[in-house]
C-alpha cells in the first residue's frame, strides 16, 4: 500500500473536540499514515467563529465559515461532525451522506434519537457511519462490542457512562461533600456544564446506554425504552451507609438479557466495593461486558475530554479512510439489524436486591409494621440495621433479597403512608455483577 | 450484503480451543451472520485424533487426519492454526499462506519466535494473517491497539498476561499459601502445566509482551530484547511485606517509551494496592494502556481456556471473512513496520524504585553499613522498617527512590558480600503506572 495516499477530512464544528482532532493528527498523523498505510489530512474545518485561538494552528485556508464546504465540498472525503445538538448536526450528516460522504460523529444524543434515519441515508448512499466517540469517550469500546466481541451473546452490560456523574460521587464520597456542594464546585471549574440536567439526571448515559443496548441485541431502541434515573438529591448518608455495608454507589446503565426479555435502566445503584467497577474514580467511565462465549470483560478510560475524544473519533476516521481506499465501504455497516430478543421488560418486572433507608419513629411496634408491609409485598429481608437511637426518631437500614420492581414501588408507597415512617422512605438498587470474580 | 453467504473454515488442531470455536459458530452462528453479514461455517478439522470426545458433536465428513485437506483444500477459505508448539505450527501457517489462504492463530509462541517470517509469507501472498487470541485471550487486545487507539504513541503498556502465575499469586496471597504449595494443587486440578516453566518463569508472557511492544513501536522484535524474571522462588513473607506497605505483587509485563527509549521486560513487581490493576485477581488478565492522546485506558478479561480463546478467534475469523468477502484483504495487514523509536533500553538503565529485604545480624553499626553501600550505588532510601528483632538477626524491609537497575545490581552485590547480611538479598522493582488516577 501507498501509505502517503491521502484521505481529505473536513471537519464540521471547531470546538475542544475538534481541536483535538487536528492536534492529534499533526502530532501523530505520519505514524497514523506508517500504522495504517493511508493518511487523513484536514483539508476544511467549518465553524461560524474561526477566528477564536483554539490552541492548534491550521492554514487560513482550511478554515471556512460556509458548511457546505465541508459537507458537499469536492475535495472531501470525510465529513467529521462535531457540532453537537440535534438539529443542525443532524442537517449537517443527512447532507453529507445526500453527497455520498462517509460520516463519522461523536453526537450521542443525536444518535441516540434520529439513528434509525441516519442509518438509513448512510445504506442509501453506501456511505460509512462511524460513531466511536459516542459511547465511552477514548475507550475503544463500540469496536470491542461489535467486531472484537462479535461471537457473544451479551447478558449483561454495566457501564459507567458519565464522566460528570462519577466525578461528583466520588468527590462526595471523598470529600464528604453534597451533592450540591460538589455540583457547584465541579461548575465553577468548568467540570460541569451551567445547565447540568443532561449529565446528572441520566440521560447522557441514557443516550449512551441505549446505543449499546442496540449494538448488542440488534435493534435501534431509541430512548423510550430507557428506564432513567439520575443522582440529583443523592444524600451524602446514604454513601456512608452503602460504604458501611460493603458497597459503593455509582450511576450505572444496566443492560441485561435474560430469557430474551432485554432490560435497559440508568439509575444510581449500590455495587459491590470490591467489584472492579466499584474501583473506577473520577472522570474515568468504565463498561463491563459479559458474553456467552468470552465471559466477563472490563473497558476503562477517560469517557469525555479534548483528546480522548479525539482518540476515538481519529480512530474512526482512520477506519473510514481504509474502507474509501479499498472500496470496502459498508463493511462495518453503521448499523445492521439482528434482533435476537423478545421483549423489553417493563421496569416494574425487573429484579434487583434493595437498599431502604426509612426515617422511623422510635417506638415499639415500629419493625414489626415495616416486616409485615415488606412481608405483603413479597419483599424479604435480607439484613436490617437500627442505629442506636437517642431521639425520638431513629434509622432504619434495610437490604432485602430481590424482588420485582412493582412489589418494591408499591411497598414504598406503603412505607409512606405509614404513620411510624417520618419521611418519604429512601430506596437505591443493588446491582450484582454476576460474572465478576471479585465481586462475588 | 447476502447474509447468508458462506465462509468455509479450516480448522487444525481439535483440541479445547478448536472445540470452543466449533461450539460458538454452532450456537450463534446464526447471530454472527446476522451481525457481520457473512457467515463462517466450519467445513473441516484435522487432528491426529478425530475419535476422542471434545463435547461438541461435528458429521463425520468434517473430520480428517489429513492436514492438506485443510491447508491446501479448495474447499477452504480461512485456515484456523490452533496446533500450538512452533515447528508442525509453523509448518502449517506457511503452506496455508503458499497456498494463498487467510490465516488466523491464537499461538503466541510461534509469533514471538518467527513472527517475521510468516508475516513476509502473508505479504507475498497477499493473505491476511489474524492472531487477536495471541495476547489476553477472550480481550480484543490487539483490536483495540492497533485500530481502537491507532491515533495513540504508546508511553506506558503494563500487562497482566499470564493467568497461572496470577492465579498463583492470588492463591499464596489469599490463602497464605507458598508457591509450591499452589502450583502442586493447581497442577493436580489442570489449571497449570505438568512442565509449568513457560507460564511460572515468564517465557508466557515474554511472548505476549513482545507482540504487544511490537505493535506499539513497530518493529517486530522477537523475544531477544524482552528481559524476563518469572515468579518462581518469591516468598510469601514479601507479599506480606508489600501489602502491609500498601502494595501487591504481580507478575508483570512492561513496555515503556521514553525519550525513544523502549524498554520491554516481565518480572514480578509490587504496584500500588489502590490502582486498578492491582485488583486484577485470579486466572484474569488485564493490560493498562497510556497513550498520548487518549490517557490511560485498561482491558480486562480472561486470558485463556477454550470460549475466551474461541471468543478472539471466530472475530478474527469474521474479520478475514469480511476481506474475503470485499476483496479488503491486507486492511489491517498481519504487520506493518511503522518504528518510531530509537533504541533498546539496556535493562541496567532501567530506572525503579525497588524493594529490598535484608536478612540481617541485629547487632550496632548494621544499618550505617548497609546505607553506606547504597548510598555508593547512587540509591537513596525512601522508608525502612526492622522488624522487632527478638533473635540474632533481622530482617530489614527498604523501599528506595527510583534507580538505575545497573546500580541495583552492584549494590546488590556489594550487600551481599557484607557479613552483616545474612542471606541473598531480596530485590523486587516497584511499578508506577504514571496515568492511572487511583494509584497516584
């Protein structure tokens, strides 16, 4: 092979990431070229600001204010989509892939919701879709799931998919901070957006969780079937007592198969502390994979950030530009459909051990009201924990077997309505990774 | 893409792994299709023995004893080598790539040793050559290095690649055991070798180490330049050591990038107890990766026995299939020589910290004497505990500043020699993965 073949990308959207990816290809894009026996070039980077210093410098003439540019422009073969959002990233890709060119797009959220359209303009047009970034950050993991772990049956799928997330748990379980304590520090830093909805309700990892669900049981799922919860109003207590009793909590995307009922669920759970996923800090996102074949797999690295982003989506390109060179284009279609599950399970049918923290009165009768109404929903008790009371209300930690979803929902509400129960009970999911050796 | 069209495999050698990839084509290899849009079908196995029972059931017409029905069969899209060794291996490979055929191998020790031939064999031939299961087992490894992070300089690779020897380590630790003790118990249930020198002596994960550096630095550079300690003859007493001091011990391999400096060994080494692949316990791999743009990124998983092994050849074979299929062959080509290095670290300027563990006279002037020698050999003292001496000698535990291992060699010496110290010093190096947030 001609490893000075140059492969020309233009580049929609000039942001951290985009920097990152002109960066990573004028410090490494001659050995890229050694590597991999072609050389992406940036030929057109489109932004409506390309005056601003993004810390990398590029020739005047590679910077153009007019999309079309990059997105119909002659002399492109790429389309790198940076933008962001969903409307004018989704314009920008469906009018590249009506020009016949191959995409690559670190856009979750737009994937997330509008994947099914793009996948079918990306067949149309035989152009490539790849999406690395999407998932993970720099962490190779749609490529570890759809090619390196193409033999397996997925049963189960944990990630830990928010940077931001993970970032404020583990200064909260630290620092013994809030939640909101952590929030505004990590916003005053720049760590966490001004609008921080996105990352710390959920639906970031939603997002993410949803593309990974829809790699491994071959159907574009969208968001709808996503049971999401975010870690907004977690107590500090809370992390102390999981601590306490041998867990950690994270926010996890759980994604299950179980007798072809598929499960997808982001929701802040208690796991295990010596699991290797327990042991993932900071901004760092992790994905443990269990498959039929392979066993249990772990994935770690940086899930957001300039150039682990840019890791994935010069990875991408670098994938395309081997297929525009040998004409092999559509041999890791964007996405194929393979559908090898029944049904969604309703969240209610879902199975989880629990952890319950209710705010009781201090008086006799107390436990045997909280045992019975446990007891009526098919709720057991695994372990109880009464802290020492010297007022007039005490504390009440439970941890039960597993149950269904429903029968945990309707206890609470009869927790609730109790009148020796103080507060609105406190219930978080236990997740148990059960290929984990460590965990187990 | 026909997603039905078939790709005919040969396999040679019917031992568990071959008998793990007969049982993951035969229950999903309808999903494989589905996913990859090419399906691979077994189409025949040679094996001396083709009457023993590998628990998977296979019509008689597959099996034959004559190995140039596979290598050489017109019927035979992809040879799949899983004989092991590296002569009747070898043998095999090169007639299936004279005979224009795609290969895939899972045989580490075939490509440490004669890597460079085969890979010259692939070329002239133009056949592709795929060998995921040669490092980590079921962990797509190699994918995710040589594609995943292609956009990546590789400053820090630290494996745990042979899973008897952490098997061991993790038993002695756990159980207060001595290494003989484990290997004899895990020999008699089959979990380690009757010779077990080439997993407990390194030579294992020599092999694996250099096809990694390999692909890192690209070159491809044999086991010649990999320094190599194994695990026999450490002693209980300093796992104890280490974990008290915050540490655990691990057999590790290492390749490192600086200044254009490589350096590749595998020896034991202590590694801070908090980072992440300190908790890679049991028969599991796992290998931390740094790189330059993308941070620090880790893959864990199991690495060996028969359905993780089968889980990297069927994607390997799915890859060749997808060349087949498109005319893409040489897309990620067996090697591609891309050196971006400048020397070979000589292992005496390596630079540790270390561990030492004098057994010494407990009499006055001792430790003026023994930080007189080190502080001859330009190695400075960090910490330095003597256990409570209720008897004629000592035993001194040093950790050091980082040195040059030329230094330590001399001191070494020079200790030794003293008549203050009782017994051959115990010197074990210090691993710090710079980028890893949990152990810093």
């Amino acid at each position: 092979m001609d490893e000075t073949e140059k492969i020309r990308v233009g580049i929609v959207g000039f942001g951290t990431v985009g920097a990152g990816v002109v960066e990573c290809l004028q410090n490494n894009g001659a050995t890229i070229a050694r590597r991999a026996g072609v050389r992406p070039v940036v030929q057109r980077i489109a932004d409506l600001d390309i005056t601003s210093d993004r810390g990398v410098t590029v020739p005047d003439d590679v910077l153009t204010t007019d999309v079309g540019q990059v997105l119909t422009g002659e002399d492109i073969d790429i389309v790198v989509e940076l933008v962001g959002g969903t409307n004018v990233a989704k314009d920008c890709i469906m009018r590249a892939l009506q020009h016949g060119k191959p995409v690559v797009t670190a856009n979750k959220a737009l994937l997330a919701e509008h994947g099914e359209e793009i996948f079918e303009a990306a067949e149309a047009s035989s152009a490539d879709v790849f999406y690395e970034a999407s998932v993970g950050g720099g962490i190779p993991i749609i490529k570890a799931m759809r090619e390196g772990l193409i033999a397996n049956r997925f049963s189960e799928i944990v990630g830990i998919l928010n940077g931001t997330c993970n970032y404020i748990l583990t200064k909260m379980e630290k620092e013994g901070a809030t939640f909101e304590e952590v929030l505004y520090a990590a916003q005053a830093a720049g760590y966490a957006e001004a609008d921080p909805s996105v990352d710390v309700d959920g639906h970031d990892a939603a997002h993410k969780a949803t593309i990974l669900s829809s790699l491994a049981y071959g159907e574009w799922f969208g968001l709808d079937p996503v049971y999401v919860e975010g870690i907004r109003g977690l107590e500090l207590e809370d992390l102390r007592n999981a601590a306490n009793l041998g867990y950690r909590i994270k926010l996890l995307a759980i994604i299950k198969q179980h007798d072809n009922d598929v499960q997808m669920r982001v929701h802040p759970a208690l796991i295990n502390a010596s699991s290797l996923v327990a042991h993932v800090n900071d901004v760092y996102n992790a994905v443990w994979i269990e498959g039929d074949t392979v066993g249990g797999t772990m994935y770690y690295g940086q899930g957001a950030g300039s150039r682990p982003t840019a890791s994935a989506v010069t990875a991408d390109i670098v994938d395309v530009a081997l297929n525009f060179k040998l004409g092999s284009h559509g041999r890791i279609p964007a996405f194929r459909p393979h559908a090898g599950y029944a049904r969604i399970l309703p969240m209610e049918e879902v199975h989880s051990r629990y952890y319950l923290r209710l705010q009781v009165k201090n008086a006799p009768g107390v436990l045997a009201r909280i045992s019975t109404v446990l007891g009526e929903k098919q709720i057991s008790i695994a372990s109880l924990t009464q802290e020492e009371a010297t007022h007039p209300s005490a504390s009440l930690i439970i941890l039960t077997h597993a149950a269904p979803e429903g029968n945990m929902q309707n206890a609470l509400q009869a927790l609730h309505q109790l009148d020796e129960v103080l507060q609105k009970p406190v219930m978080l999911r236990i997740e148990d990774l059960s290929a984990d050796p460590q965990a187990n």
